[in-house]
C-alpha cells in the first residue's frame, strides 16, 4: 500500500490545522494554556506572543496569588 501526498495536499492541510488553531475557541484554550505553562518557567516574559501583553500581566498576577506561598516575582 502507497501512500503519496503532494506539497500542495501538505500545504493546504497545514493552513487548515492553522486557520482553526488560531481562530477557533480551542485554538484559543491551546494558547492560555500553553501561556501559563510558560509563566510556570524562566520564559515568563515570552509569553505576550502567545495571548498578548494584557492577557500575560493578568495571567502572572493570578499565577502569583493563587497560592499564599507564591509571592515572588520573576522579572
């Protein structure tokens, strides 16, 4: 059994997959959650790429006071 995919199948399947991770709910839901894992690590201040600068700062302050034993800063 053969199995042949041309680049144009290949392209068009990747916008496809693109084109619903970034405007769908889900695609989303993938971003914030991808967000506060990177929060969790030294590349905190990398993640305005993902959800965008608002969207980071509100993330790291819930991050930081969620927990009492959590009240440092990673700047």
């Amino acid at each position: 059994m053969k199995i042949s995919v041309s680049l144009k199948q290949i392209i068009v399947g990747f916008l496809i997959v693109f084109i619903i991770g970034v405007f769908s709910p889900l695609g989303k839901n993938i971003k914030i959650e991808a967000a506060k894992t990177l929060i969790t690590t030294r590349y905190q201040q990398e993640t305005w790429i993902l959800v965008g600068k608002e969207k980071r700062d509100e993330l790291i302050k819930e991050f930081l006071f969620s927990d009492g034993s959590q009240l440092w800063s990673f700047c």
